[in-house]
C-alpha cells in the first residue's frame, strides 16, 4: 500500500512515524514544501518547542480547547500527554516539565525534536519529498492523484491531509489544505486568527508600553465569550501576553475592526469584590489625605497607569486624598476593574494558530477518516480545532496525527 502526507508539520510527522513503525511495509510518501521538516516545529515556543501539556486529568485538558474538545476525545484517549512524553523520550528526546505544566525538551531546543523523526524516517526508508508543494488532489477509483511541483503525479491508496492553517505563513501553512479539503468534498468553515495580540484605538495605551499586570481579568459585553484571567502586557498599539491570547481564542470570531470595535474590559483585581477594592482605596485615601489620588492609586497600580486611572474615572489626578467624596472612590474602584479598550484589529501576522478549518462533522473522531471521501484522513491544525498556548495544539497536531497513521494501517 502506498500513503500520501502532505504537510511534514508536527501532524504529518507523527503520522508518518506511526504508519512506519506499526507497518513497515507499508510506502510512505510525506510531501513537505519547504527544504526541511517541521519548520513552525522548530520555532514554537520561543524556539524551545512546548511539545504537550504536564496535565493530566482529561477533562481539564478538554477545557484547553475553544473548539473541537469532543472531537478530539479519541485521539487524546489514544495519545494522551502522557504517552506523548514517552514517546519522545524513548525516541531520544528527554522532556522536562516545568512550574506552569509546559512541557519542553530538556535541551529547550526544538530541533531536537523534529531530528527525533528524522532518524526514524532515516532507518525506516519514509519517501521525504522535500522543497515539493502539493498543487493539486484528485480522488479516482484507485485512489489519490496528488500534483505536485518537481515530481510526477503521484499515486497514492491513501492520503493524509496535514497541511495545517494558516497562522505564521511564512513558515510553509498557507493555508493549502483547505482548497485540496474542498475539491475533495469537504466543507471549511469560517476562519480567524487565534492566539493573537490586539490593537487598540486608545491612545493612552501607548503611553504604557511595556507595563505588565500578573494576573488581571478579561471581558467583553459580547455574550459570547466567557471571562478569563492570567497575565498581560500593554504594547505600544495594545494589549497582548497570555490571557490576552486565551481571550482572543475564545472572541477568535468578534469583530475587531475600526468600524466594529471590540471592548475588551481589563479587571485588574480579578480576585477581589468591587467592595474590597473600595474598601482598600477609602483606607489609602484616609492613611494618606494629604497625598494627590494619582500617587496613592499608584500604590496599587504602576504609576504610569494611575493617572490614566485618573482620566478614566474623570477625577483631578492632583486631588488630595482627603478631599475625595464617596462617589469618587466609588468611580476609582469601578474603573480599576473595568478599564475599558477598543480593540479595532489583531496583531498582523502574529497570531499562533488558525481557528476554524476542516468540518469536524464530516471526519470520523474515532479514525480521523473522511466521511465523504474514504481513504482520505485529515490531522492537526487543519481540522476545526484550536487550543490555548500550553503545549495544546501540538498535543492536538501529535495525537490526530498518531490516530491518522494508526488507521490508514489498519
Ligand atoms: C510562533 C508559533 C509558536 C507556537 N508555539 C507553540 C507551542 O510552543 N506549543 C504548541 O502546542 N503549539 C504552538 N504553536 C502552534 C503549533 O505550532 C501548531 O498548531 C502546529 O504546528 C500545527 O501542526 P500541523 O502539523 O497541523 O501544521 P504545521 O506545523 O503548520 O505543518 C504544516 C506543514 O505543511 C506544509 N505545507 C502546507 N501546504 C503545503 C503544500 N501545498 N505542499 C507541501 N507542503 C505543504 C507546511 O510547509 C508545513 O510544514 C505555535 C505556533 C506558532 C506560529
């Protein structure tokens, strides 16, 4: 039997891999564009490659994942974090888990772990197509045609569709798979950018370039996305770090245009209730009565950020703390945890991952197999699944990867 990959990302690898140890026999032909495997491998996670998750407990790890969780169940019950991290540690990658539960290689280099499939398809004898782009995919009664440059037509029993999104095109994911998806019968939904910084109209956030919070809340008024919390930067155009990218996965289909802004409110006291806060301002303005309010609320907050506090609950940053009226530390309080930014578009080009993609209705979770056109499997980022940073979406490309390749040998 003969395979198609096209895509030598972190799905397509792990399938290839999985076909060439469970079935030998089986001729393995990965088609990757660029001159070498695994290119947006190699740079995730700041170039140390965050391979998975340390978590453990499936139903958190669901969570990690604002579209496609149920979708993923057997792939992860099959190849779940754990076996993860065994199977690159037995394939001569040792992995380290560190505080926050990202898992790394312990050389925190992610060539490490695209060499661990090169040696494999090395001694394996997996056809590697490099510098070939797929162009074009026919299906006829023997199978799969795929086009592409610098070889004949190739003929394949089976293909695997691993192309990814289109996040960081650069890398190689322009997005290709998702016309091969639809000339093959497929319906692609919808895409957004996910894991992205955002821009904002506010001008005064400028003037906080570099200010970091540990850990402050976002929302919005669009009913649609939840609350969440973690920590964050103001840029120079906006707002990005952490909960910023989980925010932008879960608003991944709000419009954030001039013409529509998003309002993404900033709680920068997630913790506490809106009468803690007052409580602990009036105590501040009365220890301190003869300081300005823009000092003492610059005990709670960077000071650059205090007189913005200021400009937004429209108090005189030089009033005394004594002189404040209840209304005003109400106004103070209001605002610390409801700081409001327009968001008119997303970090271009800097977002992680693609949300959308592949139908998840037309692929048989428990295969990775189209419904609509047999012998034809679809794994990774190109299918309508997207994580949170973590480690997630590797743990996603890895495991439906790993049940791709694992069904094809059947
Ligand atoms: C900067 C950055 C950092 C990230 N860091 C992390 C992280 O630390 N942890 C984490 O879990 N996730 C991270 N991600 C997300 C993660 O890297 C992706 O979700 C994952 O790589 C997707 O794997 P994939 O195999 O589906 O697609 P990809 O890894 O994108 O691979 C697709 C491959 O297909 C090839 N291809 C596309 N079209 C064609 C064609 N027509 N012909 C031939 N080849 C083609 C591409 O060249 C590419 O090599 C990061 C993403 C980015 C952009």
């Amino acid at each position: 039997m003969k395979v198609g990959i096209i895509g030598g990302g972190a799905a397509g690898l792990m399938a290839a891999a999985t076909i060439t140890e469970t079935h030998p026999e089986i001729e393995v032909f990965l088609i990757e564009r660029n001159p070498e495997l695994g290119k947006k491998v190699v740079i995730s996670g700041g170039g140390r490659c965050n391979v998975t998750t340390g978590l453990r407990d499936m139903k958190t790890l669901f969570t990690k994942y604002p579209r496609g969780s149920k979708f993923l169940s057997s792939a992860f019950y099959g190849f779940p974090p754990e076996a993860v991290f065994e199977w690159f540690e037995t394939h001569g990658v040792p992995l380290k888990i560190e505080d926050d539960g990202r898992v790394f290689p312990v050389s925190d280099n992610g060539n490490d772990v695209v060499r661990a499939f090169e040696n494999l398809f090395e001694k394996h004898a997996v056809h590697i197509l490099l510098s070939h782009t797929a162009k074009l995919v026919e299906k006829n009664t023997d199978g799969f045609i795929v086009h592409c440059t610098g070889h004949s037509p190739l003929v394949v029993d089976k293909l695997i569709i691993t192309t990814g999104g289109q996040a960081y095109r650069h890398t190689g994911s322009t997005g290709d798979g998702y016309g091969f998806a639809e000339a093959l019968g497929h319906t692609v939904t919808p895409l957004a950018a996910s894991l992205s910084s955002f821009i904002s109209r506010d001008t005064w956030i400028k003037e906080l370039a570099g200010v970091s919070w540990g850990y402050a809340g976002l929302s919005t008024d669009r009913a649609a996305t939840p609350p969440i919390a973690g920590p964050f930067l103001f840029t120079h155009s906006g707002i990005t770090g952490p909960v910023v990218f989980a925010f932008s996965a879960l608003a991944a289909f709000e419009p954030a245009t001039p013409k529509t802004p998003l309002t993404i409110f900033i709680n920068l006291f997630p913790d506490n209730t809106h009468v803690q806060i007052e409580t602990q301002i009036r105590a501040a303005c009365t220890l301190h009565a003869k300081k300005s309010i823009e000092n003492i609320i610059a005990g709670f907050v960077p000071k650059s950020l205090a007189k913005n506090i200021c400009g937004m609950a429209e108090i005189d940053a030089e009033l005394h703390g004594g002189d404040m009226s209840k209304k005003q530390i109400e106004r103070i309080a209001q605002t610390l945890q409801h700081i409001p930014i327009h968001a008119i578009g997303r970090g271009a080009g800097d977002e992680f991952v693609t949300a959308g993609g592949v139908e998840l209705s037309e692929v048989n979770p428990s295969r990775m197999e189209s419904k609509i056109s047999p012998g034809l499997f679809f794994a990774g980022e190109i299918l309508n699944v997207d994580g949170f940073t973590g480690g997630f979406n590797l743990q996603a490309s890895w495991a439906t990867g790993r049940l791709a390749g694992l069904s094809i040998a059947e």
